[in-house]
C-alpha cells in the first residue's frame, strides 16, 4: 500500500511490542508504507535495525523493553496513537509474557492514551487446553479484552514468508539431509502470508472504531496436510520425496527426548492443526485478500535445489 496523508495511519506514532521478530519486521514496513511513525520496542530491538532504511527520517523509533515489567511498558508507550502486541512464546513464564500478563500491557496501552490496541494471539487458543501454549494464548485474550475492552484480537494460523522459521526451514532440511522427518502427517495447516498479516493488523491498528472488540482469525486460502506440504516443498526444490512419516508413537517418543527438534507441546498443538474455525470473521473482513502459498513456493525453493539457478536450463534457452 501507497503512503498517503489520507491514510487512518499516517502520521500516528504505533508501537509494535515484539517488533523485531519476524512478523514485527513484516509489520513496520507495513505501517511505514503507510506514513506512520514506528516504535519498535523489544528486548533486542537491535535485531530489527535493518527497518531503519524502510522509513524516511525521523519515522523509526527503537526501545528495550521487558513486558513484564510496568515501568518498561509506561516508558516505551507513552504517546502512541495505537499499540500492537506481537510478544509470546513456546516456553518459559507463558502467564506472564502472554498469558494474564497480556492484561498488564493492555492497560499501561489504555493508561498512554492509544486509540488501538491489537493483541496478537493464535489459531488453537484454548482456555481448557492442557498446553500451556494454547492455554495461556486464550488466557491472554480475555485478559486483553478486560483491560482494554475495544482491543482487536487477532488469531493468525501458521504464518509462512520468506524469513520464516517453517517453509524455509523445512526447505533448507530437504536440501541437506537425506532424510527428514515427518511428524503429524495428517495434521491439516492453513498457513497465511505474513504480509497478508501484516496488512491486517495494519488496518485494525488504523480502524479501532470498527475492528475494537472483535476477534478475527488471520488465515490462508488453502488447507493442506504436513504431508502435502512436505510433498509441495520437494517439488519446488526438483528433489524426491526425502521425509521419514513417523508414527504417533514414534514421534511421542521423539518428543519426550531432551535436545530435539519438536517438543511434547509442539507436537500436540501441530497434531491438533492450525486452521480456521470459520466461527469468526477472517482476512477478508478486514480488507485484506489472502496470497496462496503457491504464489512465492517455487521462486522461494529455487536457492535450495541442486546448483540453485544454475541447475537446470529455462525452457526458452533449450
């Protein structure tokens, strides 16, 4: 999107808290395309330095901050027109980073003065869950919307680009090992493009006025398997199918070990999948039309097949 002084966000000072992970990236270009003013505050805004040259001068701000502490949360949103909270995790203190900690920063949002509050949590938020993940994710929800009642809450489901930790991932293991293991093949993803994402906590951030106390979940327009992934991955790289599927037992077995790649909590929440209810409003409803992975796949892969570009000749060249 074009910047413009016509836009809700132009000129209006967001704070992203978590800002320089990989959708806070995302997301600070988004808001700087459309002419507002960017804290990024993290505790290591450094990795996100690099949003700098996105925005003219004057237009990034950087901040350290711990969420759990009140002061860090009042210095670092005081004047924002609206605040987005990006922060979470799979492990360590989950209730206080995003659980009823969420109600803390959705306060010290509404003590600034900020217009907008998006709390981004995730698919499979479940106060009943026995994983603390999901638990604490819906914990934090409720705790968003008791703080500050016009909060948006929006739930994303596995989120693809290319910096990410999944497609990429997956891409660069099918290139160097000759086998890779498969886990949960019949679990059923819905990924969505982090840009789309981006786009539309934007338009939340910019739109509190019909977007304030609802929850939207933020996925793809194609529900595919872990099996048919990986087999879309392989393809885009020219390589064969080089995955292991590994059995429920096998893979529990896997999980429980220390020092490997996928926990017990991880792969419950993958074996219960990543799609959308359809009980909520989606992507579209907050103008934004989602981008099928198709789209990036292929042009993505190309760095991790044999010899790169170079492997094999375009058909005008034959």
């Amino acid at each position: 999107m074009s910047m413009t002084p016509t836009d809700s966000l132009y000129g209006k000072i967001v704070t992203i808290l978590g800002g320089s992970g990989f959708v806070g990236r995302h997301l600070a270009q988004e808001l700087l395309e459309r002419g507002a003013r960017v804290r990024v505050a993290s505790r290591n805004p450094e990795k996100a330095y690099m949003v700098k040259a996105l925005g003219e001068l004057g237009t990034v701000q950087y901040a350290r901050c711990d969420v759990t502490k009140t002061e860090s949360l009042a210095r670092v949103l005081a004047g924002s027109d609206a605040v987005v909270n990006l922060v979470g995790a799979f492990t360590g203190k989950l209730d206080a980073v995003q659980g009823e900690g969420v109600g803390a920063i959705a306060a010290a949002a509404k003590a600034a003065g900020a217009a907008a509050f998006v709390h981004v949590s995730a698919i499979g938020a479940d106060a009943t869950s026995r994983v603390a993940y999901a638990r604490t994710k819906a914990e934090g929800e409720a705790a968003a919307l008791a703080a500050f009642p016009t909060a948006t809450i929006v739930r994303p489901a596995v989120i693809f680009g290319p910096d990410d930790q999944f497609l990429m991932m997956f891409g660069k293991l099918m290139s160097s090992l000759p086998l890779v293991p498969l886990f949960a093949p019949e679990a059923k993803l819905q990924p969505v493009f982090v840009d789309d994402v981006a786009a539309a906590i934007a338009n939340a951030a910019g739109n509190p006025a019909s977007c304030g106390g609802k929850t939207f979940e933020l996925a793809g327009p194609e529900v595919v398997t872990m099996r048919g992934l990986f087999v879309r991955i392989a393809r885009a790289e020219n390589r064969k199918e080089s995955f292991l599927e590994l059995s429920d037992a096998m893979a529990g077995l896997i999980a429980a070990l220390p020092g490997t790649p996928i926990s017990k909590d991880q792969l419950a929440l993958l074996k219960a999948g990543s799609v959308a209810s359809g009980a909520a409003p989606g992507l579209a409803d907050l103008g934004v039309s989602a981008r099928p992975m198709g789209l990036f796949l292929e042009r993505w892969m190309t760095q991790f097949r044999k010899h790169g570009r170079f492997g094999a000749k375009h058909p005008s060249a034959a």
